[in-house]
C-alpha cells in the first residue's frame, strides 16, 4: 500500500468532488432570481477552510467576498483553489477594513475564536464560529451580550442537530416511545491529529475538539445538563506535529464526563486523541454505534459519528431484531453550520442551531476540566430552550 493521503490532500478532494460542477449553476439560478447574496468573510484558512468553501459556494444565497489568515499564503492559495473573486488579506484588522461583508465565519486555531469573534461583532459583523466560539463561558456569554447589543447574530459549531438521524432520535424520544429514559452514552476518538500543534497547547485539548459532537448530540436529546463530574488526564506527555515538531501536551487528550440531566437520567462522554479506530479522523466506513440511549421500554443507536452519520437501529422488540431508521444523510454535513445560518439570515428564518446551546456545551467542558482538577461534582448554570424542535 502506498502513502496515505494527507488531511489536507483528502479535505481538498473530497470537498471539491460534487461543489465544483454545482457552483455555476447555482450562481446562474440566483442571478435569474434576482435574489439578493449574503457577503460572506473566512477567517482561517487552513485543511478545514476545504471544506467550507466549496459547501458556501454551493449555495446561491452566499457570496465569499474575502479570505484572510496571517499565513498570507494560504489566502492566496484558497482564492486561486477555489476560483474565487476574494479580497485576501494578512490579519482581521485590514479585513474589517476591507470589502464590506456581512457575516464572518472563523475556522482559525481554536485558542483565538473569542478575540477574533468579538472584533467582527464590534464591527458590526454577524459571526458562525467553528468550536468553542470562546475559550471559557464567560467569554461565549460575553460574546453573545454584545451581539444582541450590536442587533447581529451569533452561532458557534458544531451543527449535529441538522442531521436527520438526530431529529429521528429527537422525535422518538419526544413521542416517549423508549419509555423512561435513565442513562446515554457517547464516544468520539482516535489517535490524535498532526497538522498542528494547537490541539495540544493550552485551550486546545480532545473536549473542544472532539467531545463536543457528543456534548452537544446528548445535551440536544436528553436536555441541558444540570451538574458535571468529570475526570481528565493527559496519556502522551508530548507529540509530533507537522507545524512545530515536538510539543508539550498541555491540554487533556483524554476524557470522561458524567452528565446529570435531571428527572434521573445520567450520561457519559468519553473522547481522546490515543483511541486506534481504522477507521481513522475522517471516520470513513463506520459501521459501529457511537451514541447510545437506554429507556425501559426501548434503545437506540446511531451509527457512525453523530457529525458522520449512517443511520439509527430502534431495539424496541423482545422478539425482533433492532430496525435500521434514517440511512441516508438527507444531504446533512458536518460543514453546512455556516451555510444554513447565512441563508437564515438571507430568508428571515430560524435555524435548528442556537447559540445558547452552543454556549451551555462550552460551560460543561469548562466545567469538567474544573471537576477534573477539583475532584468534585460541578452545578451548572447555563440552560437553552429544549425541546429544540
């Protein structure tokens, strides 16, 4: 077997494969339409900017009108990739100064989402934010105050409750239909990324980047989380990394987390960056349940990951084997977040995200480190209007 393919390689094929030949069409039937674009500004254009672009392209609603990361290079790259019309620049500062745009969408390193995010709801920018939107609670609810004060939205990643594998689940357990729910596990790993060394490096870590799929799915299902007890360790005390050699891990790169969400129901997180799965980061080919939710009277998995998603089995049956609902994605991704709150905003809709969600699975991962070090049960003090929908 040859070399694998890098991330980067992968994401830029994959990405490309099916918004190329629908770019031009799409553009023509909104010019058709005479429908008014949302102007769209990307910050951060590293491997996961690949799969951005081309899903903001697809949309005849959205117009890129600038790229920026202080690696200029890479914003070049990006706009000759990708053939856009962009305005590139080096920092946000020269981008807010820039083409006017609408919405700011940020897939930087995760440790400079709440600077970045807060100087674009200054300006008067509505923001998508890839996870966390913040480094602590405080700082997301900070974030939020001044969006509402500036009359913008604010959303953050991820986007798992767009997925019709959840809302399947959703309606189930809305309909009652697992009787008493009492406990729900999730699970998300593998054995670390190599791209770059802020997955390690304070307020890095496996929950922001990887439990918060899980956090976000369960919380989403059973309710907002009510207290926490947690506990987190560090496994590999350095690593290598294709930006800065070997590095410190300073942040967890293993998890687990124990939810209380109230009315006796209790769920457990586990994630970490030195889980082997052949499976691999992009999670190809899962096969495997990766949330699992117990009632009295049935049980219910999904497949795959909850932000990769391959269907639900519905155990409901002392006689019948479990039934496989929802197969197919409904053209869910995991990168559609940015894309479906900029066309709410174009239409005067209310997407299935919400902030305050967003913000609930930041406090539980705050606190849990907090749990972690303490040794003790943390309240919680965020919530969201649940049932989402």
């Amino acid at each position: 077997m040859g070399n694998p393919m890098s991330r980067t390689d992968f994401m830029k094929y994959t990405a490309a494969s099916g918004a190329a030949m629908l770019l031009s069409s799409l553009e023509l039937f909104a010019s058709d339409l005479g429908t008014s674009k949302i102007k769209v500004a990307l910050i951060g254009c590293g491997s996961v900017s690949n799969r951005y672009i081309p899903h903001l392209q697809s949309s005849p609603l959205i117009e890129i009108v600038a790229l920026c990361d202080i690696k200029y290079e890479r914003a070049l790259e990006q706009k000759k990739q990708y053939n856009l019309q962009s305005s590139t620049y080096k920092n946000i500062d020269e981008m807010l100064k820039g083409v006017p745009f609408d919405m700011m969408v940020t897939t930087t390193d995760m440790q400079v989402h709440g600077e970045l995010n807060k100087k674009a709801l200054l300006a008067g920018k509505h923001v998508w934010s890839e996870k966390p939107m913040a480094n602590t609670y405080a700082e997301g609810k900070a974030l939020l105050d001044l969006a509402k004060s500036k009359n913008v939205k604010l959303w953050g990643a991820p986007a798992v409750v767009n997925s019709p594998q959840f809302a399947f689940m959703n309606k189930i357990i809305q309909e009652g239909k697992l009787g008493r729910i009492a406990s729900a596990h999730g699970q998300y790993g593998h054995t670390g990324p190599t791209w770059s060394a802020f997955f390690y490096e304070k307020g890095g870590g496996s929950m922001p980047d990887l439990g918060v799929y899980n956090i976000a799915t369960l919380t989403a299902l059973l309710g907002p989380a009510k207290s926490i007890m947690a506990m987190t360790s560090i496994v590999n005390p350095t690593r290598v990394v294709d930006d800065k050699g070997t590095v410190k891990v300073e942040a967890e790169d293993n998890a687990h987390l124990l939810l209380d969400h109230g009315k006796g129901i209790i769920s457990h997180v586990m994630c970490g960056f030195n889980y082997f799965d052949p499976h691999g980061h992009e999670a190809k080919g899962q096969e495997l349940h990766s949330i699992q939710i117990y009632g009295d009277k049935a049980n219910m998995r999904l497949i795959g990951y909850d932000w990769e998603t391959y269907g639900v089995y519905l155990d409901d049956s002392w006689d019948h084997a479990a039934k496989l609902y929802e197969p197919e994605t409904g053209g869910y991704q995991w990168q559609e977040g940015a894309t479906k709150v900029a066309e709410s905003i174009v239409n005067n809709t209310h997407p299935k995200i919400n902030v305050e969600h967003a913000l609930h699975v930041l406090e539980i991962i705050e606190s849990a480190r907090k749990s972690s070090a303490e040794g003790r049960k943390i309240n919680l003090t965020s919530s969201f209007k649940w049932p989402l929908f």
